[in-house]
C-alpha cells in the first residue's frame, strides 16, 4: 500500500513514516498542502494521511478540492486534539479522523489499524456505488 503523508511537523512526520515504514507500508512525505496536492495530482496513492492545519494551504482545503475533482482515495486526517472543530473534516469529505497520539506511538500499530478500515471503508463504498450505477 503506498501512502502519502502531508504533514509539515518534521517530528510528526518522521514518526509516521517510520512507524508505517515497519508495518511494510511505503510512505512518501510532503511537508505543505501546495506539495501534497500536486503529489497527489501527478501520482498514485492508496491513502492520503492528511495535517488539517499546514501553513498556507491547509488540509482542509485540499482535501475539499481534491473532493470536487472526484478523488476517491482514501483521506485520514490527523489531528493534534479530539475535539467537535476537528471533525470537520469528516464534513469536507475525510474517511477518518484520528488524533497525532496515534501516529507518535512509535509503532504505528494502531493507525495503521485504523487505516486499514478507512481504506476498506472507502473501498466498499466505491463498489456500492459502482453496483448502484450498474443497475
């Protein structure tokens, strides 16, 4: 599975990558929203991990436009608190909300958990909507 991470906090991302890097994931990083969404622009990815809050284009704002472009790749944004602003995302088209905790754990065990079923999550509704479309 290959990722992106937009994440612009060099701790945060190194974390990430490291932490996926063990769990056999490949993991490419960009470090500001105008990077990130030319990245996913010019290529392939299984699933965006996403900052909501990078200097300049924030993720919120990519990941709306990439939305209205019809990207169905899965969007997990990651937060640094738990709070009802944070969710928003899920309202501009995120399949998952998760907090940095989870991507500090050193292992990255449990994100990669939680990505797992937002990229299944996202699978499956492709397939229902294709099914829908078929009939």
């Amino acid at each position: 599975m290959r990722i992106l991470v937009v994440e612009d906090e060099a701790k945060v991302a190194r974390a990430l990558r490291e932490g996926l890097t063990h769990e056999q994931y490949e993991v490419v990083l960009a470090p500001t929203g105008e990077e990130g969404f030319l990245m996913v622009n010019a290529e392939e990815f299984d699933l965006i991990i996403l900052d909501p809050m990078l200097p300049g284009r924030d993720g919120l704002q990519v990941l709306s436009t990439l939305r209205k472009r019809g990207l169905q790749t899965p969007v997990l944004i990651l937060t640094a608190r738990d709070s009802i602003e944070d969710k928003v995302g899920l309202d501009r088209g995120a399949d998952e909300v998760t907090e940095e905790t989870n991507a500090r754990s050193g292992t990255g065990r449990e994100l990669a958990k939680q990505m797992r079923r937002s990229y299944l999550s996202a699978r499956r509704r492709e397939l229902t909507d294709s099914i829908a479309l078929s009939l």
